[in-house]
C-alpha cells in the first residue's frame, strides 16, 4: 500500500539516495514469506552507475541490502543467494 511504498522512499532518503539519484525500477517481491521490494536506482545526470536495494519487511522494521555504485551486476549472486535463505525467527530467547 501507500505506506509500504512511503516507508521505502523514506528509506531511500535516509540512504541519501534522493539527492543525486532517479529509481530506475521498483518491484515488489515476497523474500522468505515477507514483503519485500528491490529498487534500482542511478545516477541522476548520466543514468549509469546503478546501485540496487533489497527492503524486506520483518513485520517491524526493514532490512535492507545494496550494493555499492556500479556493482550490480557483480553483486546479482549475493542477492539471489540472499533472497532464497532469507528467514526471520518467530522470537528470540537468550540463554542467561
């Protein structure tokens, strides 16, 4: 919804991706049964050097992976690793 998509530009923003970058493509995707989104975004002037962002919703809070400036391509295993492994635990105990 609008507040997912809110959530997402503000976590762009806070990644100081707003400045000098355009999103290139926006999808939404389910990682691990949760929601999540994969942004690309690029250089605002030349469109080149795209970077990509991976928010996935915890149900509280988003994690999120990127890549660095102009690494993409070389970073797609990562991310496909990542998108099939990716689990939360229903709770967490620690052990006193």
């Amino acid at each position: 919804g609008d507040d997912f998509d809110e959530a997402i530009s503000n976590g762009l923003k806070n990644l100081k991706e707003g400045e000098q970058r355009d999103e290139a493509s926006r999808d939404t995707l389910t990682v691990g049964g949760h929601k999540a989104v994969l942004v690309d975004t690029w250089d605002k002037l030349s469109h080149q050097w795209p970077k990509r962002f991976l928010f996935v919703w915890s149900g509280q809070d988003f994690v999120v992976l990127y890549t660095m400036a102009g690494t993409v391509e070389a970073a797609e295993p990562v991310f496909k690793a990542f998108k099939a492994s990716f689990a939360f635990a229903d709770s967490v105990q620690v052990a006193e």
